[in-house]
C-alpha cells in the first residue's frame, strides 16, 4: 500500500505546538486530506484468536499459523498478504517459547521494518520515525518502569540473528508506540482490535473542536476533513473524546500526550456549562449545592459498578444498576450532563442487545438530543451515537423517528467515514430500507407493520457488537 493526496499537506512549525502540518489548498467537508498504510500495525492481546492478523476483521473460525501455532487469518489469501510482516514474528516466536506483549509485537515490527528498509524517511512520507517525539524524558515514573520491563522483554525476544539495535533506539520506538499508537478498528469501524504506527498522522496536532478526523478504511487511515479548510490553516484532530470538562480533557492530555492544551474550547471552557447543567424548575428554582455534589459523587461510584458488570457480561445488572442512577440523576441533572448522558449511552445500547427495544429507543433519543448540543456537528462519534438510536427506533417499531436519524447519521458518516467505508454502505442500505418503509407506513399502516414483522424474520438490522467490548472514542490508544 501506498500514501495517497500527500499533496494536499505541508509540514510547518506551529507556534507553540512545534511541527504540525497545514493545508496546501481548499478544501471542504469530507474531502480526503491524505491515506495512509500502517508502518506496523498489531491485533490486541486480548482478541489475538478473534481477529486476522492482516487484515484485522473480526470473525470466527480463523485459520492459525501451522508454525508458530500464534497468529490467526481469514484465510490462505490473508496468510500469504502477512507473510512478509509475519516471518520474523513466527520464527522469533517459536524460539523464545512464548508470545510477547502487544506493545513488543509492535516494536519488533517496526525495527524489523526498520532492519529491511533502513531509518530513512520513505518515499511520499513527510518524516521519518526518528523525527516523532517520544516523551520518554517526560514519562512518570512509573511509566518508566514498565518502559524499562517492554525494553529488557524485548532483548529477550529479539533473535540474535537479526540486527542488534542499541537500548535508546528501542526505547524510542516504545515511547513513540506510547504517545503516538493508533488504535485500529475492526471492518465496520465499531470496535477497537489493534495498534498500529502512522508516522504521518502523527505530525497532526490536537484541538479538542478540530478541523478533521481520522478513520481507517480498506487497510488505511484517512484524514478527513469535517468543514470548510483554508489553504495554509492548520490541520488538527482531537486525540481524545470531546465528551469531557475542559479541566478533565487537559489532564488526559497532559498525562498521556505531555502537553497542555489550550484550544479556544479548554482557554474559554466552551460547552462546560451545559456538561454540568442542573435542572431548572418554572420558578427557576435549582438544586442545592450538596445535592449536585452528592449526585455526582454517586454518580462516579454508579458508573464504576456499570463497568464492572459490563465487563463481565452481567447485562441484567447493568441495566438495574442504570435504572437506580437515572432515578437520582434525573430530578437534579440537565438533559445534557455528561454523567446523566453516560449512562443513557450505557442503558440504551444495553437494552438494544437485549431486545427491549421500546425502553432502548427513549434513552436513546434522550441520548442524540443531548450529544446535539455539545458535538460538533460533524463528529464522528455523534454520527455513530445516531445510527445506533435510528437502528433502535426502527427495532421498536418508531419508523417515523428511526428514518430521520438514519438519514441524520448517514449525512455525518458521508464526511467522517466516506462512502466506501463499510458502515456508511450498511447505513446506505438501512436508510433505503426505512424510505421504503416509510413511505409504506404512510399508506397503510396494517401492511407496514405485517411487512416489518417479516423483515425481521428474514433478515434483521445488525446494530451492534457485544456491549463489553470496547468502542471507539479516541484517536489513539491508551496504555
């Protein structure tokens, strides 16, 4: 695979954030900024059985290495694509008696990449891996210990036949895969699977109200712009999910990404005010200071329990556990609290994969009105957030409500995904199908619904994967 549009950027120096890159000409929402193929990329420790080492989907029955009995493909096909990337892997494998963490997979690699190719900056690239900040000089010191562990791991493993690289080009790569390891999605771009490199994703700084996002598609990523860009402006993403106070956003960033953010959103502390709106009665009486700090409190302790029983598969407890926390949220919190938003994001998709869709489809809409007032308009995350309460609405039977938002989200994953991507063609098909049944419910509603109840049958609406697995909200993975 090659970069593609490279054209379309230019590195520079951006005041206070060092280098960046910037538009080299117009461009307008949607358009693809650049494409580019992983340098290394590696599937999650957790689901090394579930997804194809190649290609990355998710699917069962994979076919496994004969040799290193490791790595797991869809099939001959895959196996062969990966062979390359593969054949260090399986024979170092083999010899050191086990598999390696993910983070060693990574490095390995990318230093065998490194090895064949040699350090210099590859062809249409805009840097060169050495030139990415590592922030090895800034890490806790905690961090540094389990960087120092990957290191000494990785001597372990490294083959003694291979080129021997000095202990501070390791550690590079492993503070590089640190800061800058990009999390990579299934097919449908619904679940996170694996981390890979992009060197030159990485020169794209942060806003938390950016000006692009980044999607993987067909095996690359793709900058991509979310409105109008000027030529000479520069290019951002948001490396974290913008659903958080400004102070809680900064410090993620400062803890994982060494700097400080002081986008006009964080400075100003724009959309702050509704994350933590209270309810306001007729009278324009609100809630008590102590009541707001107990619910919140509360809120914390409930959502931690939430995790919990969601990571163990307990859906039934996740559900009751919600229930509980709404009853204490709802007469003191806004509609657009980011406590009150989390858990109807939880409830919803949990009684969706329960097939309680009728309660689902009120969540969720509660959910979408709330994340319309505090996403950008064109933000990803909103556009999925969507699809999912149209997919529900329309499970509920709700075709009026459902349709509007699958053509809502359909606009948005238009810009954020693309039209080739497999979720915006999923989407296509789903909204196609609700215009007809639309249009069918207008005219006769006894037929619409014999009709639906036989779609159903035949062929359901897939919305969702498992709700203990692990979403997409930031751009790049987090230790």
């Amino acid at each position: 695979m090659t970069l593609e549009n490279m054209e379309n950027v230019e590195v520079f120096d951006s005041p206070g954030k060092g280098r960046g890159l910037k538009a080299t000409k117009e461009l307008w929402a949607g358009d693809v900024l650049f494409a580019e193929p992983s340098y290394a990329a590696v599937v999650f420790d957790s689901l090394v059985q579930d997804v194809c080492h190649t290609c990355f989907k998710r699917q069962p029955k994979l076919q496994r290495c004969g040799q290193c009995k490791f790595a797991h493909y869809c099939d001959r096909t895959c196996q062969r694509q990966g062979w390359a990337e593969h054949k260090n892997e399986c024979g170092a494998i083999k010899n050191y008696g086990k598999v390696p963490n993910e983070n060693i997979r990574l490095a390995a690699r990318v230093l065998w990449r490194v090895d064949k190719e040699g350090g210099a900056q590859a062809e249409g690239s805009l840097t060169s891996l050495d030139q990415l900040e590592d922030h090895v000089a800034d890490m806790p010191e905690d961090d540094l210990k389990e960087l120092k562990v990957d290191v000494h791991n990785f001597l372990d493993f490294w083959p003694d036949n291979c080129r021997q690289f000095v202990v501070d080009q390791i550690s590079h790569i492993f503070g590089v895969i640190n800061c800058n390891g990009f999390t990579v999605s299934d097919q449908r771009g619904l679940q996170a699977v694996g981390v890979g490199l992009f060197p030159n994703l990485c020169l794209v700084n942060h806003d938390c109200w950016p000006n692009c996002t980044v999607i993987l598609n067909n095996g690359k990523i793709e900058l991509r712009a979310m409105g109008k860009i000027s030529p000479g402006e520069e290019l951002t993403v948001s490396y974290v999910d913008f659903l958080s106070l400004s102070a809680d956003r900064r410090l993620q960033l400062r803890q994982q990404y060494f700097f400080e953010c002081n986008c006009e959103h964080c400075t100003k502390g724009l959309k702050d005010e509704l994350m933590t709106a209270v309810k306001v009665e007729e009278d324009g009486a609100k809630p008590s200071d102590d009541l707001i700090k107990e619910v919140m409190q509360f809120s914390v302790k409930a959502l931690e329990k939430i995790e919990k029983a969601r990571t163990e598969g307990n859906y039934h407890e996740v559900v009751k556990l919600c229930r509980q926390c709404l009853e204490k949220q709802e007469p003191v919190f806004g509609e657009t609290h980011i406590y009150l938003l989390r858990i109807l994001s939880v409830l919803s998709e949990v009684l969706s994969y329960l097939q309680l869709f009728q309660e689902a489809a009120g969540y969720a809409r509660r959910m979408v009105d709330g994340y319309l007032k505090l996403y950008h308009p064109n933000n990803a995350q909103l556009g999925m957030a969507t699809m999912r309460a149209g997919v529900t609405h329309w499970h509920a039977g709700l075709i009026e409500v459902g349709h509007g938002m699958i053509c809502k989200a359909y606009a948005i994953l238009l810009i954020t995904h693309g039209p080739s991507h497999p979720i915006t063609k999923d989407l296509e098909t789903m909204r196609m199908q609700t215009e007809m049944e639309l249009r069918m419910f207008q005219q006769n509603e006894y037929i619409y619904y014999s009709m639906r109840e036989a779609a159903l049958q035949n062929q359901p609406m897939k919305m969702m994967a498992e709700p203990g697995e692990e979403a997409i909200k930031n751009l790049f993975r987090k230790k």
